[in-house]
C-alpha cells in the first residue's frame, strides 16, 4: 500500500542536511507541517466537533513525529471559526471553516457561497437496522473486536476511532473510541479518492464524461505536449506517469501541493510525465486532483456548484447523510484527501459498493458494471480504479487473502488506517477508521475481523474456503 506523505521525523530532516537540501526547502516543508496542522485541527474542531488539543496530541504531533513536534504549537479562534498553527515560532499557517463546505487554508482567498444552496441537516437516520448502536454478543467477533483497538505495550499506536460491521444490510457489530460516536464525522484521508470515484461514475452514466476521453488539462494544450494524451482512466488507475511523487515526507510534491497551494490541480498538472503513459502503477493523489478540477468544470458553479451536485446525485439517493466535502482555494473538491463523515455513513458508502451502484431505494446511481471496472487489478497491482483491490496477481493482494479477506474484495483505504473493506460474496461491509502507526496501519488486525465476521455469520468451513485454505 502506498504511505500518504507528512511523515516527519527528526531522520528526514539530518538526512536533507547532510544531503545539502537547501533552506528554501526546509522552510516549505517547515511550512507544510504548519498548514497540516492548521488545517486538520480546524476541521476536527468545527465539522467534527472533536478537542483540538486531543487532535493535536492524537493526529498532528504524530504526523509530525518525534522530537520536531514540540516546534509545533496552535491556536483556535472561536469567535472567528478559525485555526492558526506554527512551527518552529517562524512559520505559520491559517485555516478557516465555513459552514456546509469545511475548512481551507487562509491562501484560499475565494470561499464559495454558502448562502446559495442549503445546508444539509445533521446526521439523520442512516436507514440501517438496527437504528441504534449495536454491540455484538458474539465471542468471535467481541474477540476481534478487542484485538482491533487494543494497545500492544511495544507496538505501533493503534488509536482505532470507529469500527462498524454491515451484513446483508443489517449492522451486527459497531464499537468507538471515548469521544466519538456513531454521528461523529471522521477524516478519510484517501478514502475521498473513492468518492472521487463515484462522483466520476455519475457523470459516466449521464454521458457526460467517458473514462477514455483525454482529460483535456490546460497545461498540456501544446502540440507537442505528450500529456495531452493522458485520459481519466489513465489518471485514476494512477498510471499516468506523472511525476507528482508522493512519498512519506514533508518535502514532496503532494505535501506542497496540499497544503502550500491555492489551485493544487494547477500546481500537479504542471509535473512531466517520468514514464510512458501507461507503462508502471504509481500512486499520487495529484492524479487525483487533477481529475477533481475536470469534474468541477463539467459539473460547473464552483465549489457551491459541485457540493449541490454531490448531493442530489450521489449523497441523498445513497442516504449518505452528515457528509462534509472540502475544497481548495480555486473551489475544486480536495477528493483526493478531504472529506468527513460519520462512520455509519461510510458503511453506507460501501453497501453502494457492494450492490453495484444501487441505492438502498433501488435507483441505480452508478453505470452498470462500473464497481467491477473499478475493483479491476492495474497493470498487476493492488489498486483499480479509486479502489484498492484482491484482484490480480501481486504478492500483497494474495497475503490479504490469505489471511481470510475473500478474493472478490476490495476496498477505499486512507492514511492512518481508515478503511471501507467491502466483500460482495459475504455481503459484507466492515468500516475501521482510526489515527493508526506503523507500516501497515493496523491491517493485520483488520483482516482478522474479516475472517472474524466470515466465520461469526457464516461458519467455519466458509470461512476457511473464502481464505483460500
């Protein structure tokens, strides 16, 4: 699984010294860590309702890492529903939240018009049955329940916020942390790719959009310019070849794109590409992004435009209730990263999934067949299309299955360890959300509950074939 970027530690800065990284370079990685922590503590303050200061102790110091996180400090302004941090006392960064669209950073000097559209109310009945919060009388499950949030002396963090399990319909397990809840909206990270995704399949179905059109970027518009021949499917399956590195520092492309740039599509589509078009997988959220601006234009209106969009195509039919969508400062959804929503919601998100782009209602919100394109392996690796995938032939996806997570799943994946495992031949939806160390972000545990679920609802013997064994 490709790392999201931010990951600061005290190693990454010597090593960029002793390589003679520049000062200009620090200072923009310096300042990314300031506009990361701005940014996320503002959201969680204002869309989500959490304690920055427990934010600050739980998501940013770790992001930032031992020992640079005691350079970083914040201060929130509730009168001004606003966020300003600082790191090492010279750089700062502000964020700003505006109802019904979340929070930006101060660079985005165009906020859209909230007053223009209303407001979607607070989160209401899901339309999952059980209505209220479930706790499962299951040993099996109870077990890998435990194991899930657990803390290991000597091990990785774990910090699991969420866990909500879906079968056939019906939630049969959910468990949070102290603090949170079934309506407490969650960060995705990454798991907004999969929205992207959605958002995309809707303007598919309309016939407005075709995945093997040219994406049509301005900054590719020269003759000359093979990136010109870049289509939407090229950038969401990540095989674009553009050189829009994503690594787990403060200093790539994708750290300054989100969290130094007004117009982060501009700024991502102005890379070249580093490979032949379709030739290698290479996970960057600038894919995204870029594919995020298209979207917006087709859709027009700007932010307010895109937001009113989402939610009579996508969130009102699906009853995905309580969603926030953020933007950049040129008004484009930040799909790649950005979007809250309580934990039951993205259950709901996956049970989409899981019966082909068909609403709880029966309306079919995504084209036929578009979950089983979008789950298809890329060029071998564990990713598809917006989704990461047991389809294929790479070394990863047969450990996941292995361990009992059925061939035919998949799943939206974010950093820290949020995750929508979906699994259409148990009918299963598992959502695990949390702020999570380590390579792996905890999967180990995830697919336990997997197996857990499998062997809980349907037997032993099931469970052992689904795993392949």
């Amino acid at each position: 699984m490709a790392r999201r970027v931010w990951i600061w530690t005290g190693g990454v800065v010597l090593v960029a010294a002793l390589a003679g990284v520049g000062m200009s370079r620090l200072g923009s990685a310096a300042k990314v860590a300031a506009g990361m922590a701005a940014h996320n503590l503002c959201s969680a303050t204002y869309v989500a309702g959490l304690d920055p200061e427990a934010t600050f102790q739980e998501l940013v110091k770790p992001i930032i890492g031992h020992p640079l996180d005691r350079l970083a400090s914040y201060r929130v302004d509730r009168a001004h529903q606003s966020v300003e941090a600082t790191f090492a006392g010279l750089f700062h960064a502000k964020a700003d939240f505006t109802p019904g669209y979340g929070c930006r950073l101060e660079y985005a000097d165009t906020p859209p018009s909230p007053a223009s559209r209303p407001l979607l109310p607070a989160p209401v009945d899901d339309g999952f049955a059980p209505a209220g919060t479930v706790t499962s009388s299951d040993p099996v499950i109870t077990t890998a329940l435990d194991r899930v949030f657990d803390e290991q002396a000597g091990e990785p963090t774990k910090d699991v916020k969420a866990v909500v399990i879906v079968k056939d319909g019906h939630v049969i397990a959910e468990r949070y942390a102290k603090g949170f809840d079934a309506h407490t909206p969650l960060l995705s990270y990454s798991v907004a790719k999969s929205f992207t995704n959605a958002l995309l399949g809707i303007l598919v179905k309309q016939g407005r959009l075709h995945v093997d059109q040219r994406v049509g970027a301005p900054e590719w518009s020269a003759a000359d310019d093979s990136r010109g021949r870049l289509t939407i499917e090229d950038l969401l399956r990540m095989r674009s070849g553009l050189s829009v590195e994503e690594s787990a520092d403060g200093f790539s492309p994708v750290a300054r794109m989100e969290y130094l740039k007004n117009d982060m599509a501009a700024y991502a589509a102005q890379y070249s590409l580093s490979r032949p078009i379709g030739s290698e997988w290479d996970y960057t959220s600038g894919n995204t992004l870029i594919l995020d601006r298209l979207l917006g234009q087709t859709v027009g209106g700007g932010a307010s435009g895109m937001r009113t969009f989402a939610e009579q195509q996508l969130l009102e039919p699906a009853r995905l209730s309580g969603v926030t969508m953020e933007f950049d400062g040129s008004g484009v959804f930040m799909g790649a990263s950005y979007v809250y929503a309580p934990a039951r919601t993205y259950a709901r998100f996956g049970e989409l999934y899981l019966h082909d782009g068909v609403a709880p209602n029966g309306q079919r919100i995504l084209p036929e067949g578009w979950v089983d394109w979008s789950r298809r392996s890329t060029l071998g690796s564990p990713y598809g299309a917006g989704f990461w995938t047991n389809d294929g032939p790479s070394k990863v996806a047969a450990w996941r299955v292995a361990q009992g997570f059925p061939k035919d799943g998949f799943y939206a994946s974010g950093f820290l360890g949020q995750r929508i495992y979906i699994i259409p031949s148990e009918q299963l939806v598992i959502v695990r959300f949390g702020y999570s160390q380590g390579d792996s972000f905890g999967m180990e545990d995830d697919l336990a509950l997997i197996a857990a679920a499998i062997h809980a609802t349907h037997g032993e013997t099931k469970a052992l074939a689904a795993a392949g064994r």
